[in-house]
C-alpha cells in the first residue's frame, strides 16, 4: 500500500489528485511565509491558528493552519508523511470521504485545541492533526478491517503510528492536543467512511477504468511478480529512517 510505484509526477497526480493538490497548497503557502513582500507574509498570518484571533470572530482559523506550516523542514515532514499514506486512502475511500477525513480530522482537533488551550497568546500552524486522522483510518482497519489491509501495511502503519506518538511528546512546540484529538476523531469516524471500501491495489494492478471513472480491476493481478518480503523490509525500514531524519531536522531547524 506504502510503495510508491506511479512512473512519473504526472502519473501520481492524475492517480491521486486530492493528496496531490494538498501537497501543491503545501508548498504554495510556505512560499507565502519566505517571500520577502509583505502582502504575502499577511496572508500566511492571516491563516495561522491565532487563538486571539479565534476569540475575535476570525473563525477560518480553524481550518486555514492545517495547510501551513512553521518552516521548510516541517512542511517537507507532513508532505513527505501524506504522500506516503495519503494515496491509498484517498483510493479505498474516493475522494470525497478522503477529504471529508483529512479536513475533518484537521479542524476538529483545531476546535480542541481551542477549547483546551485557550490562551489568546497561543496560535499553531501545521497539517499533522490531519494526518493522524488518516493514521486513525488506519488504524481502526488494523484493529477491525483486516480484510482491508496485508499483515506488512499493517506493520508499516503501527510501527509509524507508534515512532509520531513518542515524538509527539518528546519534541519542542508540538501541539500534542491536535495529534491525539486528529488521530481519535480519525479512528471514530472510520466505521462510517470505510463503509463500502474495497483493498487498495497499486496502478500496475489496474486495467482501466469504465465510463463512470471506477477502477476497472486487471484479472490477472495476482498473478504478476510482487516485491519480495525482503523489499518490503527494507522499504519499512527506510521510510523509518527518513521520518526520523525529518524530524531531528525540524527540531534543529
């Protein structure tokens, strides 16, 4: 589910058009943050989390933090994050409910924050509440849906989930109430949103789609060559490796 195998950025894109156009707002509003002209700089803060402002009406606050970020290193973190586990969500699930989780994921644990942390001095940026709305998906789908992913995903998924958790709380300036309020409201709306789902396949599974744009599956797909368990173990073990390295980055940075 995990292994990217779409041969090109155009390929990715037409696949995954929602992850793809999150990651595109990702970069544009951090580009807001580093231009040097300052209409720029007051639209990236007019869409941090300012609780003063939150107090004042300015309720767009909500949702506008979950697509900026504190920096290049953390945008590249969630980005990176959302492409990895991004895509098969947004698959399994189509594109409204994938987005229906991320956003909702993404405000709600905002709200929380609010609610918890109401400190007019406080304010957040970041889309990683969001993302552990997905890891919530996931993994209820461990817990209840085996059915919907392989024993190695599964690995994958909890191994990740485990490594954000520690470092939610072992990190600087982490707003820890998004993290874990993002990952529950995740996991409670995904008996809803997994109603109906079928298991991820990779594009080189896929035959075509029909003229109602549904994935019309190749016959033959399990017939072909797979990755070997030793290529998932290594996968596994990079993708650890390369979130770890992000994330000592973002704390030096």
């Amino acid at each position: 589910m995990f292994i990217r195998n779409e041969r090109s950025i155009k390929e990715f894109i037409r696949y995954y058009p929602v992850v793809s156009t999150i990651i595109i707002i990702h970069i544009l509003t951090w580009l807001l943050d580093i231009i040097p002209i300052g209409l720029f700089n007051q639209l990236y803060h007019l869409g941090v989390g300012s609780h003063w402002g939150l107090q004042n009406g300015e309720y767009w606050r909500f949702i506008t933090p979950i697509f900026l970020h504190g920096g290049l290193t953390h945008m590249l973190f969630n980005s990176f994050s959302l492409v990895l586990f991004g895509p098969a969500l947004e698959e399994m699930l189509g594109k409204a409910k994938f987005l229906f989780v991320y956003i909702g994921a993404g405000v709600l644990a905002n709200i929380a924050t609010f609610i918890i942390h109401p400190s007019i001095l406080y304010s957040h940026v970041g889309a990683s509440g969001a993302i552990f709305g997905l890891f919530g998906v996931y993994v209820f789908m461990v817990a209840f849906r085996k059915n919907l992913i392989d024993s190695q995903s599964s690995q994958i998924v909890m191994v990740i989930f485990i490594i954000g958790i520690i470092m939610t709380f072992l990190r600087p300036n982490i707003n820890i109430y998004a993290h874990i309020l993002g990952f529950v409201v995740g996991f409670l709306i995904a008996p809803l949103v997994l109603n109906g789902a079928r298991p991820y396949y990779p594009p080189q599974y896929r035959k075509s789609y029909d003229d109602d744009g549904e994935i019309r599956f190749d016959p033959n797909r399990w017939k072909k060559k797979r990755f070997s368990r030793k290529t998932k173990q290594n996968f596994l073990w990079t993708i650890i490796i390369i979130l770890v390295v992000i994330g000592v980055l973002y704390n030096v940075f």
